[in-house]
C-alpha cells in the first residue's frame, strides 16, 4: 500500500569542512543565495511537495539553524510600525508552526546514512523523504514535487538522479539501471564513489530521496562502507537485494552543488541574475568584469 509522504528529514550534522573557516561558526546551510539561505529554499521545496513535519538532523555548533525558525516578534514590531510589509511578509513567510519541526542530534558524524538512521523514531513506519540542503535545485516545478507525483505510481524508493560526466562519478552514488520508462528509471544496484572507470553508468544520485520505512532497518544491520562512513546508498542497495522496487528519478531542473565552492558560487551568481531587484545592476557588472578578463588575457 502506498503512503503518502508527510515527514521529510533535513540532515545537517556535516563538518563542512570546505567552507572551512566559515563553517566553524555558520552552519553550511545559513549560508546565504543573495539573501535567503540554503535551508529555506529546501524546506519551501518540501512545502511545496506535501511535507508537513521536518525533522533536521543536527550537531554541535548548528544552534544558528535552530534559531532561524523561530519566531522573531520585537524585528516583526519594528517593520510592522515602520510599515515594512513586504519585508514582514518575506519574514513571516520564513516562520514555522509550532510542532512542524523536530531537532535530534548525531552526535558524531559517522555518515549521512547514520545521520538519516538517529530520526528512525520520528520517521516510525512511513515513507519519508530526505533533503541534502546543499544540493539546490532550480525547477519550475520543485524536484521533490515531481517526486512524490512519480512515486504515487511507482512505490517503493526514489532517488533523485542526473547524468554527470565519467570523471566525476566517483564522487556520487551512482545507479545500475534495469530499465528506463520517460524520467523513471528502474534500478538495479547502486555503488557509492566507484573507483575512476568501474561506475556502472554516468547516473548520479542527488540530494533528494523519497525511502520506504524499510530503510532504517537497513541502516541497523549495514557495514561501514566508502569513506569509512555508513552510507545511505548501500541502504538503498540492500533493497535491490531483498527484491524491494528502487527507482531513479530523473528530475526537470537545474541543480547547484552549494556544498562546493564553485558550485556555491555558480548558484549565487543565477540566483541574482534571476531576481529583478538585481538583474540589471549585477548583470552589467558581470559583463564589464568579462570583458575586462578577456582582454587582460
Ligand atoms: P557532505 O558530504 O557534503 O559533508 O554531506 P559535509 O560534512 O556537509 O561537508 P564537507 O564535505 O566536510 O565539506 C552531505 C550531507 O549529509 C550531511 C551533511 O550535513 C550534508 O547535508 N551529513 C553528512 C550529516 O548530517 N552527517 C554526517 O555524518 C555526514
């Protein structure tokens, strides 16, 4: 029987080391694109795809994430007597009801599958949906939206993929496909960070997950996989293996890798360029300081 997806798990206990020294003290996903961080735009991703409760998987030093959700009356005072109503709007639009969101911690960070396993009581038997907020997706229609329309046909679990160049697959998890119907490709195994040339197709899993409750008895019973860290796609795998559906999406959109510095950077750069407020002035900046590289060359 399929279920509806409700709860969507927001994992962010990463170190971030490469935003080091930023992230000693800014969580990653505070980070800002022009001026939203990256955490709103994932959970107005989720909003938009039916998610009702967010569980965040944090750790030390994040407490600057857990106070972006909060309430802010006496800033909502000062805009609404200074007549600030779309900045109290834009704010309010960032507040959560009470009860939506749930903080557990990792309190080590031994893996993105093991930061998905500590909300296992929050998560109880439901399909659940996961978010890596520093994958950022442009799309008319939000990826995960898109998901949880492909999944009330298909069941089972979903990841989100997108081809990559051969070179770069042994920095993702990569998909062995079975077969492939318009944007939903049935699979039949998957490798975390396969060795350069042993990647069974140039399938990359993204950021965005729908995964059966199934899941996280995985997780209990899995080794340690690449990188010493308790890898979510071996749980995935171990599907495939007890004869359960895994399926990739292959999402409409445009995706920014924020948890790199150029990927950050290229994000930032069409995230302004879309916005009206900054197109014109930002636009004739980045065309002077384009012409000004060439012909210093
Ligand atoms: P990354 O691989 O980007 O790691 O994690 P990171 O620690 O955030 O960043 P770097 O590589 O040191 O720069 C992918 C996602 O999984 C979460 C991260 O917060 C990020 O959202 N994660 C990773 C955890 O929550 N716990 C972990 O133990 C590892």
């Amino acid at each position: 029987m399929k279920r509806k997806v409700t709860k969507a798990i927001f994992p962010v206990a990463g170190l971030g080391t490469r935003f080091l020294p930023a992230t000693k003290s800014v969580p990653k996903e505070i980070m800002t694109l022009v001026d939203r961080p990256l955490i709103q735009y994932a959970i107005d991703e989720a909003r938009a795809a039916g998610i009702k409760e967010f569980i965040f998987v944090t750790s030390r030093g994040k407490s600057a994430l857990e106070d972006y959700f909060d309430q802010a009356p006496d800033l909502e005072n000062s805009l609404r007597k200074a007549g600030k109503d779309e900045l109290l709007k834009t704010l309010k639009e960032t507040s959560m009801d009470s009860g939506a969101i749930a903080y557990i911690r990792q309190h080590r960070p031994l893996g993105l599958g093991h930061a998905v396993w500590c909300a296992r009581r929050l998560v109880g038997n439901e399909p659940f949906a996961v978010i890596l907020p520093d994958d950022v997706i442009a799309a008319e229609k939000p990826c995960l939206q898109q998901m949880v329309e492909a999944y009330e046909e298909t069941g089972g679990s979903m990841v989100a993929t997108m081809e990559v160049s051969p070179e770069k697959t042994s920095s993702y998890g990569v998909l062995d496909v079975a077969s492939q119907t318009g944007d939903v490709v049935t699979v039949k195994g998957m490798v975390e960070k396969p060795a350069a040339g042993t990647a069974p197709s140039n399938l990359a899993v993204i950021g965005r997950y729908i995964l059966s409750p199934k899941i996280m008895q995985n997780l209990n019973r899995i080794e340690k996989g690449a990188g010493g860290e308790l890898q979510l796609t071996d749980a995935i795998a171990r599907e495939m293996d007890e004869g359960r559906d895994v399926f990739g999406y292959r999402f409409d959109g445009k995706r920014y890798d924020c948890g790199s510095k150029a990927g950050y950077l290229q994000a930032m750069v069409a995230f302004a360029l879309e916005r009206e407020d900054l197109r014109d002035e930002f636009g004739a900046y980045l065309t002077e300081i384009m012409a000004l590289r060439t012909t210093a060359r």
